[in-house]
C-alpha cells in the first residue's frame, strides 16, 4: 500500500516537473501528457463553456434567418449560423480530450448545471441587431479569442485558429449591415443606433467581470490559458470599437469613454454588474426561452443520433467481418 502510494508521488512529481517546464518554456501540454486535476478542471470548465456559447449562440440569429430582407442577407445569414455550429463541435472535441463526453457535457447545459456566455441571454429585436451582433459580439469575441490561440493546451489553441478566422468574416458581415443601414434612410440609421445602444454594454462584459472580482484569472494566466486579464481585454476592444465606428458614422452609447493618457488605455462608463450577474444567474431577459429551444432542438434531434449510431453501428460490424473474413 505505501510502496504504492510511493510511486503514485514520485510519478505525480515527475508530471508536475514536466507540466511547469512545458508552461515556462510556453510550449504545448497534450491530451496524453501529466496535468494537474486543478489544470483539467478549469479546462474543462473554460472550453464546455465556450462550446455551450457557441451552440445557444445559434439562436438570437437563427431567429433571422426568416427575415432576412435579402437572398444575399439571408445565404450569407445561414452561413453564419451554420460556422457556429461547427466552432461548437470542434470545441465539444476539444474537451472531450480532458475525459468528459459530449454527452454529458449536453446534460449538464440542458440540466442548467453548466454556463454559457451572458450575451446571449439578450433579444434580437430587429434587422439592425444582425450588425450589431456581428459587430459588437463577434468583435468583442475575436479580441477575446485570438489570445486563446496561444493556450497552453495544445487541442484548445488549435481549434480557436480556425475559429478566429471565421469569427473575422462574421464581425466584417455585421460590420458592413451597419454601414450600409447607417447609410441609408433616416430610419434604417435609427435602427442601426439602436442596436448599437442595446448591444454596447452587454458586448463590454461578454469579457467576464472587473480583474478585482474574477476569481479564475489569476490562476488561468499563471497557467498561459488566458494571457490578458479580462479588464485588458475589455479597454483593447473599446479602443478598436471607438476607431470603427466614427467609420459607421454612429455613437457609442457612453460618454465617459476616454483615452487616459498616463495609463495608455480606454476608459468606459460604468457598466451594470449586477445586471451581468442577474443575467448569469438564470434571469436575464431570454435565459428561460434559450433554455427550452435548446431542450426543444435535443429532443427533436434524438432520432438523427440514433440514426448516426445505428449505421456507425452496422459500418463497424460490416468491418470486423471483413476482418475475419481475410
Ligand atoms: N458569461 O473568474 P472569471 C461567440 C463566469 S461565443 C457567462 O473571470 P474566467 C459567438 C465565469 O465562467 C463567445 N459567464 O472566469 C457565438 C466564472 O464562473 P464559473 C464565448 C461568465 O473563466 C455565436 C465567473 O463568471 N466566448 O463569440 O477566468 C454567435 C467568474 O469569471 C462570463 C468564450 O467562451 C460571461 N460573459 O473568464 C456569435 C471565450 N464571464 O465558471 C458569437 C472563452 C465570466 O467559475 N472563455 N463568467 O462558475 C473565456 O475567455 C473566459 O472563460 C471568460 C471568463 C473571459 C469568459
């Protein structure tokens, strides 16, 4: 018993050693190699999260599929759609990696168990929110994942390259519905406002909470999953959406946004945290229909699984014959 335990820390010591030489060296941890349970667990949490967003994400724009005023608008809509779908499905793979299935990640989402982003927990009212959406959500998203590109867990990094790229087509699709509404008739260029004023402040603290009363990121950056603080993150995007939208020729709906020449960073006016905590807490304007359409679409999709495993079934079948026939 203690010959064993003996040699469960020598090998949990040695793995520990290999990790941080990895994580100084700002190389790549894979599946296979030793981590900390503390490292799994935050990964898992981090990237079932993000696969969650993802796939409830689907909805607000799903929703505009319908409506959209064009062919162009409404291929280029499902296009969209559809790319978030798939960010979901390689992300799903991603966790999957750390030891937990897809299976019961979707239990744990439909049990409300587990997160996903606060921003989509609020209503698509209009066309203009189209732009908006991409604009501001996907913008904010990008700044928020090229970081992520370079996390210290090799499946994570790699499948945000691939996420990024797609997630600057759809920030430039929602940029240029904008840019052609605010060019437009007086009251396409009040819509496109409007949508620019509903989603400012949600798009702000899609980034998580002020640095003082986020509990994870300190221990996240230590380990290179997260390389900026929420914060930073934050004032990078205000900077990047203050250049743009004098483009758009519209506001920002905050007039304490400022350049503070002695720290070298964007300012913005208070935000509404306990809204964000509301919002993550289940009582945000939409939580309880985003909820039930995805319980919805689960069960309406069950027979698409069965099927899919049924003839993964029959293939493998087929194979180990084959096998034993030659
Ligand atoms: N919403 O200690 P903190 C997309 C939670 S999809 C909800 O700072 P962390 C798109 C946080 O989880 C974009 N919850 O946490 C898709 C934690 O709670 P737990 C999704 C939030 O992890 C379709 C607690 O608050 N992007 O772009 O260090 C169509 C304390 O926070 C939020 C990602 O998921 C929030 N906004 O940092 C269009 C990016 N913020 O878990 C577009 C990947 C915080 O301890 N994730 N919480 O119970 C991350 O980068 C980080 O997880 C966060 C939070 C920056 C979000």
């Amino acid at each position: 018993m203690t010959d064993r335990h003996d040699a469960q820390a020598e090998h949990d010591a040695e793995g520990q050693a290999q990790f941080d030489a990895l994580i100084d060296a700002d190389s790549r941890i894979e599946p296979r190699d030793w981590m900390p349970a503390a490292y799994r667990k935050t990964l898992l949490r981090q990237i079932s999260q993000h696969a969650h967003s993802e796939i409830i994400g689907m909805q607000p724009e799903a929703n505009w599929i319908t409506r959209a005023p064009s062919l162009k608008r409404k291929s280029i809509l499902i296009a969209k759609v559809q790319d978030e779908a798939g960010h979901g499905l390689y992300l799903y793979s991603a966790a999957e990696t750390l030891g937990q299935s897809r299976h019961e990640m979707m239990d744990d989402l439909l049990a409300g168990k587990a997160k996903y982003s606060s921003i989509f927990n609020y209503p698509a009212r209009t066309w203009a929110d189209m732009g908006a959406i991409g604009w501001l959500v996907d913008g904010a998203a990008i700044c928020n994942q090229v970081p992520l590109c370079r996390a210290s867990y090799g499946p994570y990094g790699r499948a945000m390259v691939r996420i990024c790229k797609e997630e600057s087509f759809h920030q430039r699709q929602g940029f240029e519905i904008l840019l052609e509404l605010a060019n437009g008739t007086p009251e396409q260029r009040q819509m496109a406002q409007d949508a620019v004023n509903r989603w400012y402040a949600p798009a702000l603290m899609m980034f998580g909470p002020p640095d003082d009363e986020s509990p994870n990121s300190q221990q996240s950056m230590a380990w290179k999953i997260k390389r900026f603080s929420n914060d930073e993150l934050r004032q990078r995007f205000l900077g990047m959406m203050v250049e743009q939208v004098t483009v758009l020729g519209l506001e920002l709906p905050d007039k304490d946004i400022r350049f503070n020449e002695e720290t070298g960073k964007w300012e913005h006016g208070p935000l509404d945290w306990a809204e964000f905590w509301r919002v993550i807490g289940g009582s945000g304007p939409c939580n309880a229909q985003r909820m039930e359409r995805r319980r919805d679409a689960h069960a309406e999709g069950a027979w698409v699984r069965e099927a899919a495993a049924a003839y993964a079934a029959k293939q493998a079948a087929r194979a180990a014959e084959k096998e034993k026939a030659a």
